[in-house]
C-alpha cells in the first residue's frame, strides 16, 4: 500500500488510524452481522453510536451544556439559508463580516431570506486577504447574530481572536478550521462546520446551537429545515448520515486518543511556522499576499514568479507523492491545506521538497 500526501483543502486526508478501524469494520459492524451502512437508523446499536459521537463532540470541543450538537446534511452551505431562516422573523436583522468568498456566500444567501447588513467586508479587487480590525465592522442596532467565518479556505485568512460583538451573539462558519484548536464555545451562539476536513467525510455538518437559539426557530419553516425540530428529535428526524456519522466517530476518537485540542493545536501551531518560516526566508521566490496578522494555520496560500514555476512545483510534487498543491482557480498560485490528519512529519517532507525545489529553480 502506498498512500499519497494529500494537501487538498476538502474532502481531505483522514487519520490512518481512523481509516484502518473503518476499514476492520466495514463487513461486521460492532457483532451486528451486518455493516453500519446497513442497519437500521432506529436500532439500538446505531442509536448508541449516534449518541456517542455527539457525546465525543461535545467533550472534545468542550460544548457546554445549555448547548445541542445536531448532526445534519446539506453542508455547510445549507446553513446559509437556515439561519437566517431559524433566526430571524421578517422583522428582524443580522449582520455579515465578509472575509471571503463561502462568507459572501453566506451573505448573498441570507439576503434573499430575510434583512441582513454587511457590517463589514474586507474585499478589494476581488480578492480577501485580511481579517478586519474590530473597529471596522458596524454592528447595527438590535442585530440579532453576527455571522463571521472562522477560516477562509480559499484565501488563507483565520480569525485568531473573534470580535465582542455585544448583543448581537456570533454564529460563526467553522468549516475548515473545527477542532484546530481550542475555542470558547460559549462566545458563539451558534457554530457549524461541514464534516469533509477536520471532522471526517462529505455529508454530516455539525451544528452547534445555544438553547435559546433553538428556542428562536421560526414556526413558518418546513420541518426539515427547523434547528426546533432536529433538537427535539436528536438529529433523527429522518435518515441521518449514519455512515458519515460513523467515520465521524473514528476521527474524533482518534483526536481524543492524540491527546485532544490541548495536543492538535499546539501541533498545528508547529506545523504553520514550518512552513511560514520557509515563506518569510524566501519573499521574493515564495509570495503571500495575505496580511501577517490574518495567517491561517489550516490552508496557506502564495504564488511563485511565474505560473510556469507554480505548474512546475505541482508537477515535481507529484511526482515525489505529494498532492493537493494547486490554490483556487479564483486565487491561482500555490494553496497548502494541511488539517489535522497531518503530523508533524508530513510537513517536514512537504518543506523539504519545497527547499529543494528553490534550491534548483530560485
Ligand atoms: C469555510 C467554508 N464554508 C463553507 C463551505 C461550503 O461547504 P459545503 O460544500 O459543505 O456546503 C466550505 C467548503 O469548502 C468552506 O471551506
């Protein structure tokens, strides 16, 4: 078996671990007889793995308990549209800080719902390549949320530390930096996070939702789309995702058996500067555009001097089994994606063959 280092940014590499206990498990699931992919979403032995992960969730990520965990379906993109949805009566409003293109989605999205304001948007030509100074985003009166995204994917920007917002609580976009690193659950009223990075696969997105905020859901919204509903039923108000959910479990289990958040940040802090130092050694061959302040630690981005180099570099990567390299079509240039199935020593191989490729080509 000969596995590939994977940088794309999502769907992503998993932990092995996680992969190889899914795999021991694919046939005979838990002495069922059967796979998880093939028992019933009303059994008690998927009901008990069900709660488990939400369980594993909540522990590892420290949710408080006037908090819910909902495992739904739709992406994250779906929450676009449910919470302003949920939230908001035709009368109220909330407003969006836009940092990139899935949070002007977001933006776009919840216009057409209800009355939202840009508070802030840190767009020029295009392009977003800062995180905005807390003086520069209008919270307007009586704003009920405040939606930011925590990491921009496509960009590699990342709040590190998020805005007072007052009354206006934030529900944050967390889909491609959940579970990097410790975060005070209980400055958001509501999270979510599109599984297919640091969670596990495409088709489970978290939520995480304060109880009054349930409480908020409007009356006048098909059930499917009610955070009311989802609670009350404990994500199984239909078929849930329940094979996503299973890998779900894996991960996080391997997450907590890793030594959880306290373990994973710090390392993705080291894993960042290995590669942020190779970038600062080397402005002129290795070029970010994105604000000092505003790096992310999860998808880093940079252009080489010519595109002729950038193809190049995704060819040679290639070759030595390294893929995943090439940034947004939107962004062009180079985007390295590196979630928490990374160790360490992935990256030292990844910032070798970029120190031998400048060595050759600088
Ligand atoms: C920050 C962020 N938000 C939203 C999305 C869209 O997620 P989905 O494709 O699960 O709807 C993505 C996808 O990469 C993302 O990175």
């Amino acid at each position: 078996m000969s596995r590939i280092l994977n940088f794309y940014p999502g769907p992503t590499s998993l932990p092995l671990e996680a992969l190889e206990s899914i795999r021991d498990e694919l046939l005979e699931w838990r002495e069922t007889g059967m796979s998880v992919m093939e028992i019933s979403h009303r059994s008690k032995e998927y009901d008990a793995m069900h709660n488990e992960t939400k369980d594993l969730l909540a522990e590892i990520f420290k949710v408080p308990s006037n908090y819910q965990v909902l495992m739904l379906q739709g992406g994250a993109t779906l929450q676009f549209a449910m919470i302003p949805m949920n939230l908001l009566n035709d009368k109220e409003s909330a407003d969006y800080v836009v940092t990139g293109r899935f949070s002007k989605n977001a933006y776009e999205t919840a216009k057409v719902i209800r009355r939202v304001n840009l508070a802030c948007s840190t767009e020029e030509n295009g392009k977003f390549f800062r995180i905005p100074a807390r003086k520069e985003i209008n919270i307007s009166s009586g704003s009920i949320y405040c939606h930011l995204t925590s990491n921009n994917t496509i960009f590699g920007t990342q709040w590190k530390t998020f805005p007072d917002t007052g009354a206006a609580t934030i529900a944050c976009d967390m889909s491609s930096d959940i579970l990097s690193r410790k975060i005070d659950v209980k400055s958001f009223g509501l999270i979510y996070a599109g599984a297919q990075k640091n969670l596990g696969a495409a088709g489970v997105t978290v939520v995480i939702i304060r109880d009054d905020l349930i409480e908020r859901s409007q009356k006048n919204i098909p059930d499917i789309l009610s955070y009311r509903v989802h609670s009350a039923k404990n994500s199984l108000y239909n078929t849930p995702p329940c094979f996503g959910i299973f890998i779900m479990n894996k991960v996080l289990k391997w997450v907590k058996g890793q030594g959880g958040l306290m373990f994973i940040e710090k390392q993705n802090e080291e894993k960042a500067e290995l590669v942020y130092s190779l970038i600062d050694k080397n402005p002129e061959f290795l070029k970010t555009r994105v604000d000092k302040g505003s790096r992310s630690s999860m998808n880093i981005t940079f252009n080489l001097p010519t595109e002729e180099l950038e193809s190049r570099l995704i060819t040679e990567a290639k070759e030595a089994g390294i893929v995943g390299l090439k940034g947004h079509r939107s962004v062009g240039g180079i985007r390295i994606s590196m979630y928490n199935a990374h160790g360490i020593n992935n990256i030292k191989v990844l910032v070798q063959f970029m120190e031998e490729f400048l060595q050759k080509n600088g």
